[in-house]
C-alpha cells in the first residue's frame, strides 16, 4: 500500500510542480510519521523518503532511538520551552518557531551544541484559534527581534491551512503565504533566508505547489487514515 500510494503522491506533486513552472526535485515530500511504526517508517525509507516529520516531541525522541540519522528529523508540532534540549540535538528543521520566547531557548539549546539550528515561522494564516502559529501581520516584528541571534538561521515559512472538503478554499490562503514569503525574502537580514515554504497536507498539498510551497507535509495521503486511539 506504501509503495502504491507514494507513486500516486509523486506523480501528483510532478504534475503540480510544472503547473507552477518548476520541476519535481524543487519540492521536498515530507513523509509525517505521528502515530506510524518503525517498521512501517522503515518502509518509506526503503522507498527513498528519508525526511520524516513528527508532531510530538517524546514520539520523535522514541523513534530516533531506533531509526537514529538514518532519517533527517523535522519537528513539526507546536513545542514547549522546556522541550527544546530533548530535541537540539535530533532535529534538521523545527518548522513551529512561533515567539521570540521559544527562539530564543532555541538559540541557547543550539549554542551549548555547538550548532545553528535552522528554523522555520509559522504562520496562522487562517486565524483560527484553535491553531498555533503567529499571525501573517506579526511576521516582520518577530523577524526584527530575532535578528541578533547567532544559533538560529530561518530558513523559511510554515502554515498548517484550515482542513477543507475542497482544497480551492485554501488557494487565496497559499497564495498570501507565498507573497509574505516573498516580501521577506526581499528584505536583507542577517541569520534570514527564505529558502523554504511548508505548506500543503494530504488534503490540500496539489494546490500549495501551484502557490509556490516547496515542503509538502504527507501522512495519511502514504500511510492511510491514522488510529489515534492506539
């Protein structure tokens, strides 16, 4: 099922690159691991998908136990302070900095490793209160007052869209994420490069291609519906 599925996704992410005039390799599938084995992870891997994403800090910690940097490990959920030393060591991307508060513990967990740990913003581009992220408006603030940090790099945006039956509602959405990614990108800082926009789930990934995303975030779409109840 992994393997027919993964082909279904990447003929669609082919596809959905050239509509947005760029090739398959410009985007990076991200296979999103919560709640899946290691057995079935070892799976993907043998596939070729090697950039994994995961939720929750505890679970992340467990399967890197196993699976160790045979994988590249993105932290995608939101993260508490506290959580941070758990995970400095373990992670490529953290794709949920979201307050000066959590970056700044990130660049002081990153210092005492001897590393700069690359980040991305996320953005709650849909306002809606029941997600995490800043808001779009907040988004040149936060960079201004990150700026000096010398073990943090943002290598980019974030957004998790509202969940729609159709993935057109989240168009305009993409297509606002995209622009502030851009307008950043024009503004020169220091530890700033716009390099990556995570956008897009199973539900809605085609369409942030189109848009300009070059990190999509699947699960269910490679692995089938989840039970959160195990």
């Amino acid at each position: 099922m992994i393997k027919e599925n993964l082909a279904a996704i990447e003929e669609k992410i082919k596809k959905a690159a050239e509509k947005s005039g760029r090739k398959r390799e410009d985007i990076l599938l991200l296979g999103v691991t919560k709640t899946i084995d290691t057995e079935r992870i070892g799976e993907l891997m043998a596939l070729g998908v090697t950039e994994l994403g995961e939720n929750k800090v505890q679970e992340l910690c467990e399967k890197y136990e196993v699976i160790g940097d045979r994988a590249q490990w993105h932290l995608l959920g939101h993260i508490q302070k506290n959580n941070v030393k758990y995970i400095i060591d373990k992670v490529k991307l953290i794709h949920s900095a979201d307050s000066v508060r959590l970056v700044k513990e990130i660049n002081s967990r990153a210092e005492k490793n001897g590393k700069v740990q690359d980040i991305l913003i996320e953005i709650n581009i849909g306002n809606e209160e029941s997600k995490s992220g800043i808001k779009k408006e907040e988004t040149f603030e936060l960079l201004d007052e990150i700026a000096g940090f010398k073990n943090i790099f943002v290598k980019g945006l974030m957004t998790v869209a509202p969940f729609v039956e159709d993935p057109e509602e989240n168009r305009d959405l993409f297509k606002e994420m995209f622009k502030l990614f851009i307008d950043i990108r024009a503004k020169k800082r220091d530890n700033v490069s716009m390099e990556f926009l995570s956008m897009g789930m199973t539900n809605d990934y085609e369409v942030a291609i189109e848009e300009g995303a070059n990190i999509v975030r699947i699960g269910t779409g490679i692995f089938g519906a989840r039970n959160y109840n195990k």
